[in-house]
C-alpha cells in the first residue's frame, strides 16, 4: 500500500470516529436537556397544585371567617336586644 493510501485511510478513520464521537456525546447532551425539562415540568405543575390548594385553602378560610362574623352578629345582636328589654 502505497504512503498516500494509508494517509487517506487514516485521515477517513479518525473522520469516522471522531464523527461517531460527536453524535453521540451531541445525543447524550439532548437527552439530559430533555430531562431537564420533565424536571422543570414537574415543578411547574407541582407549584401550580400548591397554588390551587392555597386557593382553595384561602376561600375555605374566608367562607369560615364570614360564618363566624354572622354568628358573632347575631351573638351580640342578641345580648344587647335582651338587655334593652
């Protein structure tokens, strides 16, 4: 074999991994951003439960807070009315 052809055929060789190579380090490198954003996903969704529950949470808590002032009202009312009597 001729100087010229083991230079070509080395030159095609080290192309051809080094090729190789770049896939799949360029692959492996998609791959963990994909994942990273499942993982960004997962929080999003995860806060926009928290945020929901909190919601939720606070129109319960409002609900309650004008149950008991109507109670109180009433209480009061109430008290004060049997005492003018």
């Amino acid at each position: 074999m001729s100087a010229a052809s083991k230079v070509t055929l080395m030159g095609s060789i080290l192309f051809t991994v080094a090729s190789v190579t770049a896939v799949h380090w360029q692959q492996n490198k998609e791959r963990e951003r994909m994942h990273q954003g499942v993982i960004r996903d997962e929080a999003r969704l995860a806060a926009k439960q928290r945020q929901e529950e909190n919601a939720r949470e606070f129109e319960a808590q409002q609900q309650l807070e004008r149950e008991l002032r109507k109670q109180q009202e009433l209480v009061s009312g109430g008290a004060s009315g049997g005492a003018k009597a």
